[in-house]
C-alpha cells in the first residue's frame, strides 16, 4: 500500500531513478520466490525450521515485501511531510546494500550455511536498513509538516531495525551462542517484530492516507489513527515483555493479540468509512484487490489465536497451523496489498517520468492505461486460487494441492511481472 499520486505535490517527490529499481528487484523477487515455492513444496508437511521454506520466507519479507516498501516510501514519505527527502544518495546505497545483502542471506539459507555468506549477508542487510532508518528520520526531522501517517512510518523504519539486529543475532548464535536458548525460541520473536512492527504498522499507517486518496474519499479521522498507533506498539512492547518473561506471563498472552486485533477492525473501520464517503463510486480493480487484503487482515490473527491456544495445549497439529499462518502473512495478506497498489502507484512514476514534460504537446494515456487489464485479471484468479489451494495443503498434508497452488502462484508473479515491466517500458504516446 504504498507511494501515490498526489498532483499538486510532484515537486516534492523522489526522483523515478530511486523509485523504479526497489520495483524491479521486488517484482524479480517475487517470482523467485515463487520458484523456489513449487521446487520446495513438499517441505511444506513438515517442520517450519527448514532451510527451503526459511529461503521462501525471507525472499517473501525482504526481497518481495521489504523492498518495494523501501523503493515506494522514498517517493510518499515527501508527501506525506510536504517535504524533500533527506538524501536520494542515502537512498541508492539502501538498495546497493540491500540488493546484495539479501540474496546472499537467501542463499545461505537455502543451502543452510550459517557461516561467513550468512553473516555477510545480514551484515548488508541491517546496514541497508540503517541507512534507510537515518534517511527516514532526518526527512521528518527536516519538516514543518509531520503528521500522524509519517509517525507510523518512523515507528514501523525503527522496529524494521530491531527486526534485522534480532536476525543476525539469530545468524551469529549458530556459531558464536551468544542467545541462552535454542534458535526456535527467538524465531517467535524475531517474526512477529517484522509482521507486526514493520509490515503491519507501515501497511495501517500508509493504507489510512492512500485508501481515501484513491477512493476520492473525504473521509478522516487522525484520533483514531493514533488510537491504532498506541495500540499496535502496546501489543509490540507487551509481546517483548512476554517473551523475556514467558513463564511468569503465560497467562496474558492473549493480551497482546486483542490489542492487534482491535487495531485492525477499527482500521477496517477506518477503510470502511472511506469507502461510505467516496466521491468515485466505481472502484479499481486494484484498490478491491487490497480493500480485501485489509479483510484479510482478519485470517493470520485467527490463526495466530489458534496457535497460541495450541501452543499452550501441546497438540500435534501445531506445526501445521503454523506454516499455514507463515503462508497466509506473507502469500496472502501482504502479497495482496503489494498486488493491489502497485498498479495504483507504479504507472504514476512511469507517467510522471514521461509525459511530465509532455502533457501539454497534446492528450496523453492515463497512468491505469499503463497495465494490461486483462492480464491484471487473470493474475488476480490465479492469486486467490494459488492461495486457497496451497494454504489447505498445508492443512490437509496434500501434496496435489500444494503443486497447484505454487503452480498457480509462479502464474501469478509470471503475470505480475509481465505488467511490471510493461509498466516500466513504456514509451511516449499521444492520442
């Protein structure tokens, strides 16, 4: 749910030469990802600690999710603080860093090498994501304009950090032991810190502006955005008070799951009221594509829930709900917000970037008219069957249904990417 037009304040946004290669590498990504899903399948029936589906998983969070958030929040952040970005140079070196980091942490991964390519790798990685972190925090610092969807921003940039520190620790531990207890047990830990303090927090914060904006929607309401604010980062710091002191809080372990899950129906609330008092009232296929992302929002709690009750019940199925709520984060709700607004946000760049000049030389395609509609379609069909046919394999141990869905989900990023670059190449026409 990131980046967006906002005519009136062109001047203010990043250059399309920071913005376009976080889009690229993130939609590349995506279709390794996919990739690797199908050759990997199988894993799927057994333990989540596996080294194929951790390649599958960090590939998801940080080469598909983590960097098209990075690439579009440098061209929405200046929006959002009326405001220049700090440095486009800081920018690039995020990428550079970030383009190396994670492949190679990917690989270490998915050949199980904790060694010196692991610790490099993540190595790049948490420097990439400082960078991005000093780039963010100087903008807002620099503005006279901060307001409540660039706090969500600099909160979500900050627990993104924790994120990545926990996870080379995590990286270190292989070799150096320097965690008390076995790397399961951080695990929990360092993925909920990314879900919730990073992707969750940012996806509320960023969806709260760009929801209405593309809706032609007048509807607002920042006191109950900073209601949702407190509530998320309460259930962070309670969640870490719980972790460092399991045994003792065991018992309100749920606490810090109502408060994610007040916080996400009053954004559907938030979203729905939008929705109410749009001026526009057909609506994009791609904002409906992450309007029901936002619904699905509702899935990973409901299997958090459940797993939490397994896991202090010690039943056998627990492995199972928990690969399926992994699958159901980052193939389902997160891949459906990235699938919805790139196609509201990427052929504004490319737009911008040639018509900018040449509007005025005679009438010009619209941004939407930069995507093949058709192909958007069938990727959308392909998505939510690749999506309901692999999270039920997982539950139900079936190996056909596990190859369909990660067939279906390569279509998808195969189409995805199709549009993408489509997109991006496109040349100057006047009609």
């Amino acid at each position: 749910m990131l980046g967006g037009p906002f005519n009136s304040e062109l001047i203010k946004t990043t250059s399309y030469k920071v913005i376009l290669p976080f889009y690229i590498y993130g939609a590349v990504s995506f279709l390794v990802a996919t990739i690797m899903l199908l050759a990997s399948n199988q894993d799927f029936t057994g333990h989540y600690f596996n080294p194929h589906i951790l390649a599958v998983t960090h590939t998801m969070a940080l080469g598909w999710g983590t960097m098209i958030i990075l690439g579009a929040s440098h061209q929405l952040v200046p929006v959002l603080i009326e405001g220049r970005l700090y440095s486009e140079k800081l920018a690039m070196y995020t990428f550079y860093l970030a383009a190396i980091g994670i492949p190679v942490l990917v690989y270490a991964f998915y050949v199980f090498n904790m060694g010196p390519i692991a610790k490099w790798g993540g190595r790049f990685v948490v420097i990439a994501v400082l960078l991005y972190l000093i780039n963010i925090a100087k903008s807002i610092d620099k503005s006279q304009h901060t307001n409540v969807h660039a706090v969500f921003v600099l909160g979500a940039v900050i627990w993104l950090f924790l994120t990545v520190l926990v996870g080379l620790a995590l990286v270190y531990n292989f070799t150096y032991l320097l965690l008390p207890k076995d790397h399961l047990h951080y695990l929990y830990f360092h993925a909920h810190l990314g879900i919730i303090g990073w992707f969750l927090l940012l996806v509320i914060g960023v969806g709260s502006r760009l929801i209405p904006m593309f809706m032609i929607s007048k509807y607002t309401n920042t006191r109950l955005l900073w209601t949702i604010f407190v509530l998320i980062n309460l259930a962070l710091l309670f969640f870490v008070a719980f972790f460092y002191w399991m045994e003792t809080l065991i018992g309100l372990t749920f606490i810090p799951v109502l408060f994610i899950l007040t916080a996400i129906i009053l954004f559907g609330f938030y979203c729905f009221k939008a929705y109410q008092q749009r001026l526009r009232k057909q609506i994009d296929d791609q904002v409906k594509i992450s309007l029901l992302a936002v619904a699905m929002l509702m899935l990973p709690i409901i299997m958090l829930i459940t797993v939490i009750s397994l896991l202090i019940t010690v039943t056998d199925q627990e492995t199972n709900l928990i690969l399926t709520y992994g699958f159901l984060v980052f193939f389902g709700w997160l891949t459906a917000i990235i699938l919805g607004m790139t196609f509201k946000t990427l052929p504004f760049i490319v737009w911008n970037k040639v018509y900018h000049k040449k509007s005025s030389l005679g009438k010009t395609p619209n941004p939407k008219d930069l995507i093949h509609p058709g192909v958007f379609k069938i990727m959308a069909v392909a998505y939510l069957l690749g999506l309901v046919l692999f999270s039920t394999g997982i539950i139900l141990l079936s190996s056909m249904l596990l190859k369909t869905g990660a067939v279906c989900m390569l279509l998808t990023a195969v189409l995805y990417n199709f549009n993408v670059f489509k997109v991006i190449n496109h040349k100057a026409v006047t009609i």
